[in-house]
C-alpha cells in the first residue's frame, strides 16, 4: 500500500513497545498519533517509509482490515497516509455538534 523505497527496519525489539490501534479500544485517533510519534521518536525512526510501515503495523483489528483493503501504492506520502487515517477513524463530529 506504501510508496517505495525501503530502508531497514530498526534492529531492536522494538515491536513489545509499539503503540496498537484499534476501533474497539479506548484510544481515539490523535491520541494513537501522539503515542505513536514518542514511539518513533524513542526508536530514532528517521526514514519516512519506515515510519509508514510501522504505524501500518499499529493497526489491529478493523483498522487493519481496513488498511489492507486500500489500493496498492493508493497512499503515495506521509501526509496522504495521515489524512486518509484521521479521515476515516476519527472524530467525525463537526464543531457544531459541540457548540450544542
């Protein structure tokens, strides 16, 4: 689903301490988001690829489903990847919603 190229992975363990999302869970979106950059930060997550294909591993259950549903090469750039997340799994309440 991502753009290519490929830079490695990194080479510690770092899989026990990534951050999981999923709709069933307690976590909304930017809170995910948030946890997940500390995470990438932690870790020295530099490569953009690399940061896309993990937080694609972040994903559980519907999320995931969802995920590998998209086209190939559908998501061509970070910011494409974050919209089309917060899009689809965010708060869909508009600012009038709250005003009410």
């Amino acid at each position: 689903m991502l753009p290519q190229p490929l830079h490695d992975f990194p080479t510690t363990d770092y899989i026990k301490y990534m951050p999981k999302f999923d709709v069933e869970g307690e976590k909304i979106v930017e809170e995910h988001i948030t946890s997940f950059y500390g995470f990438a930060n932690n870790f020295g997550i530099e490569n953009v690829d690399v940061w896309m294909r993990l937080f694609a591993q972040s994903f559980d259950g519907e999320v995931r489903k969802w995920f590998r549903a998209l086209q190939p090469n559908w998501i061509t750039n970070i910011t494409a990847f974050y919209d089309t997340f917060v899009r689809k799994w965010g708060d869909k309440k508009d600012d009038l919603y709250y005003i009410t």
